[in-house]
C-alpha cells in the first residue's frame, strides 16, 4: 500500500518577469504539459502536477501584491524525496529563475523554504499508487483482449469456468507476475496512527464541547450580522477569459481546476474559514476517503490552501469530465459544502446561517468560480485516460482474480470487463 504525498510551492516573480514567465509557461502546454522544459511525467510515482501563475493583483485594502508562481504535486513518495527530485530536474532554472530568491546554486533550499503548508486534502482512495492505477489498467486491457482471442472457446461456458480460464491466463504469463497477488492493504502502523488522530481529536472537542455550546449562540448573531452585510457581485466573466480558460479544458478525460480569491475582512471570517477547513481536513482524511467526497465520485484528488498570510485562499482540483459537469455534480451534491468554504470568499453568492443559499443561484455562482479561476497551461497526468470510476473498476477487476466466487459473484465480477 502506498501513502500518497502532495507539496505545493508558491513564490514570487521578480518585478518585471511576469510576462516572460507567462510565455514560459504557455510553451510548456496548451492544458496538459508538453515536457518541453520541465518534464514532470520523470518525477517518480506522481499521480498528477502542474504549475500555474498568478497575476499581479491588489488586495482588498488596495495594497499591490506581486505575481505568484505555484506548483502543486499529489505523489506516492514522501514530499523529502519528491523534492530532492524536483530539484535535480532539467529546467527548473528556467522556471523558478523568475522567482525572487532563487539561484542555482540552492535549488532544493529553495523549494523548502517556499514549501505552503495545505489546511485540507482529498484523496479519492488513499493508499492506491500511481503505478497500481496504471498496472491495473493493463490488466484489464490484457484480460479483454484474452477474452476477445478466446470468445469462441469460451462462448457457452458459466461464469465459474470463464472465471477460471481468465486466473490461468494471469497466472501463465509472464508479464502480468505482479498481479498473482492482492495489493497489499494498509499496515497495522498506519491504521493506528489513523485512529489515534480521530481520538485526540474527538477528545479535544469533548474537552471544548462546553465552551463550543456557550459560544454557539454568539456565533449564530455573528454569522447572520455578517451575511447581512456581505457584498455578493454576479458579474458576469468577460468573453476572453472565458474563451481563454475553455481552450486549456476537455484535452484528456480528466481536468485540472484551480480557484483563488480573497478571504472575506476581519477576524470572524478567519476565524471561521480556519475552523472550517481544519473541519473539511477531518473529514476527508477520515470520513470522505472511499472513492468519494460527500457524494462527488469524479474528484481524484483535491486541496484547500491559504496563500499571502492567510488573506487569500485556493482549491485545487484534478477532476473527470467537463467544468459544467463538474460544477452541476458539486451545486447538486454538495451545495452546503460549496457555501461553508466558498461563502468566506469575496464576492460570494449570499447565504443564510453558512449553509443555505450561496450556490443554489446556479448562475451566479458559476460565474463567481470562472472568475476566481487560474489558468492551467502546464498540467500533467499519470493516467490521462482514466476516470475514477475507470480506476476503481479496475481495482475491483484485479481484487476479483483471488478469493473463491460463486456463480453469481462470478458474473457480477465479468460483468466488470
């Protein structure tokens, strides 16, 4: 069993190197990465990585905020190994050499000290690996191209003998050695560290509940105060940015998404965004970490992160399917879930009491994440074919070779194929 990793880097551009990046890293994809001057597809067991640039902008206050280069890296080793890596690849130089503060001659110092720490990660199956993804999916096309060669012989046959005579193929050739075996699940180590962190965590909140129940009624005037007084602005994104974005989307069956935007002034938003997206954190390493995030199966990996001392924040996603799609699958699913992190944001959809209204003005709120969103010239996938309906199929298809079937399950299990 692997444990995936993620890092995300984010540094400054050198005054005057926005433009010259911004070409950089438009020759480096057009949505999905080329290789040209960095290839991330090198960089071992990573499921998926990109980078991305953010502009020149201003903060609420109107202070200037200098451009911002970030790259983002969901892997199967640890972030130490992954970065030592990183730092050895070809052209990176040639990246982060607009970025103030860097030189070659400290590469991997660099990268360490512009390490941002995530409030918030999603896994869709943790401890499934880049290379078991890719395996699997091998096995498959292997075991229908069996099947195809052999449909004659097999035509007429139960599901039990069709069974068998795809475990013998398997276990006869060579090439597939490396699924005779289960995958390995995880170890009784990682199993107690998880529970470990759901009890400290269930005691400090049993040790604050009375705290937490004292306040509550405080918080509630606060929060409605608040969302009274929120400037919500449906502006529509202009034509080009629009354009612009769709042009780097629906290359492969997947896509990456990133949105940013500013925390909304004053303590009582940092305060609950904080509160929320440790809450968010919990959740999907604890709850929401079986192919699914409250309902939302098309999401392979995804993380909320705070940049700029905490006065902006983003979510990153890798993703199946369109962005219409997409945004229908989360307005539909998990509308509440959208409005307790996003209604934080500037310029968010109202809401009442954190959860009601918000994204269910559909509109709206689909303009409001075209135009938080980053463009994603330099994106790359390990396994760009795959949805992750494909890759649990896949698991499933592999978890079916071991074990004794009945008639049935046997067909249930071909039925996979």
């Amino acid at each position: 069993m692997k444990q995936q990793s993620a890092v995300t880097i984010a540094a400054h551009v050198r005054p005057g190197e926005t433009p010259a990046l911004r070409e950089l890293l438009a020759s480096m994809g057009d949505g999905v990465a080329n290789g040209s001057v960095l290839d991330l597809a090198v960089l071992s067991d990573v499921h998926f990585a990109r980078f991305f640039l953010l502009e020149e902008t201003t903060d609420l206050k109107g202070e200037p905020m200098p451009a911002s280069l970030v790259y983002l890296s969901d892997f199967d080793v640890t972030a130490e190994e992954h970065l030592a890596e990183l730092a050895s690849a070809p052209g990176l130089d040639r990246v982060f050499g607009h970025c103030e503060g860097y030189t070659p001659d400290d590469r991997l110092g660099f990268l360490l000290t512009h390490l941002v720490k995530e409030q918030a990660r999603y896994v869709n199956r943790p401890g499934r690996g880049a290379l078991q993804i890719r395996r699997e999916s091998e096995l498959r096309d292997a075991i229908e191209e069996f099947l195809d060669a052999n449909m004659s012989d097999l035509a007429g046959r139960d599901s039990l003998a069709v069974r068998a005579a795809v475990r013998h193929f398997v276990e006869s050739d060579p090439s597939l050695e490396w699924a005779r075996e289960p995958e390995p699940g995880p170890s009784l180590g990682h199993r107690l560290r998880e529970w470990a962190h759901v009890l400290v965590i269930a005691f400090g909140l049993l040790l604050i509940s009375p705290l937490i129940l004292l306040a509550a009624p405080f918080y509630a005037v606060l929060l409605r105060r608040h969302e009274r007084a929120d400037k919500a602005e449906d502006l529509l994104p202009d034509e080009e940015t629009v354009q612009r974005l769709a042009a780097l989307e629906d290359h492969v069956v997947q896509n990456p998404f990133t949105a940013i935007g500013f925390v909304k002034p004053g303590l009582f938003r940092k305060m609950t965004i904080v509160g929320v997206l440790n809450g968010v954190g919990f959740a999907a390493r604890h709850v929401f970490n079986r192919g699914s995030l409250a309902g939302v199966k098309t999401i392979h990996f995804a993380r909320w992160v705070f940049l700029d001392e905490g006065r902006r924040v983003f979510f990153a996603s890798n993703y199946d399917g369109s962005l219409e799609s997409y945004m229908d699958d989360f307005i539909d699913q998990i509308s509440w879930g959208l409005n307790v992190v996003f209604s934080n944001g500037y310029g968010y959809p109202k809401t009442r009491w954190l959860v009601l209204d918000g994204s269910r003005d559909e509109l709206a709120f689909k303009h409001y994440l075209r135009r938080h969103q980053a463009s994603t010239h330099v994106w790359y996938s390990a396994y760009e074919r795959l949805t992750a309906a494909n890759v649990a199929r896949n698991e499933q298809i592999r978890a079916g070779l071991y074990g004794d079937l009945g008639r049935e399950e046997s067909e249930r299990w071909l039925q996979l194929l």
